[in-house]
C-alpha cells in the first residue's frame, strides 16, 4: 500500500479538518489507519502547523463555488448515492452504524476544500491508489 498523495493538498482539503485529522485520526474516524503521532502538550500547535503548511500546498486550477447546489442539483445526488449503493460503506449524517468498515458522510464540509468533491468523485484514485472506493470506467 501506498500513502494518499500530498499533492496540492491545500486545494482538495480544509485546513482546520487536517489539523484535527493530524492530532488524532481515531476521534474523527474510529477505523483509521492512520496512527496518532503527535503527543504531549504541545500535539495541538504541532497538529495545525503541520495543517498549516500542508494548506499551502495549493494547485491554481481550483476555483471555489460561489453558491450552494440547486435543489435540482441536491435530488440528483440523493438519487445517485443511493442508486450507486453508497450506504454499503458510508454512513449518512446522524446515522449510527455497527459496522466498522463504514465512513462517515457528516464530515465532507468540513473536510473537502469548497468545490472539490465532484472532482475527488470523478476519480477518486487521483491521490490514492488504495482508495476502497469504486473507480469510474
């Protein structure tokens, strides 16, 4: 396995949610891989001046929406992740799951950068190869 690619990270994701990702990857997902390496006092400060410098590390090609989808938009979704089964791996927001292999769908805001998740579901192996996630044909 590989790592995800750091890559102009700072266009694909928040800079707030990868310090707290940084500082302890088990509070946001309990099924992480990704062990905690930061300790002590200090872990918090260290966690977003490492956020920090990852966000710098931005592309110019991504450019942030500048409103909300349309309703038209939102129904299209909805009929997607569910046609698609997205439920067999992710849990929706508010919804609690036994299952370990699921993630959850109440931190997408928070974690993608505005405007870039059509293009992470456009091909979602772009920065990990490992991705569990189905690859489009």
């Amino acid at each position: 396995m590989d790592a995800p690619s750091f890559e102009n990270i700072g266009s694909r994701r928040n800079r707030d949610w990868m310090a707290r990702w940084i500082e302890n990857p088990k509070a946001l997902r309990p099924t992480a891989s990704m062990p905690s390496v930061l300790h002590g006092p200090e872990a918090k400060d260290n966690a977003h001046a490492i956020a920090t410098y990852l966000a710098s590390l931005k592309s110019d090609g991504v450019q942030s929406p500048t409103k909300e989808p349309s309703a038209e938009q939102s129904a299209t979704g909805k009929r997607l992740f569910e046609s698609l089964h997205c439920a067999a791996v992710i849990t929706r927001p508010k919804r609690r799951t036994t299952k370990s292999v699921k993630y959850p769908l109440k931190q997408v805001r928070q974690k993608f950068a505005p405007g870039t998740l059509p293009v992470f579901l456009q091909k979602p192996e772009a920065h990990y190869a490992w991705i569990r996630m189905p690859i489009s044909s």
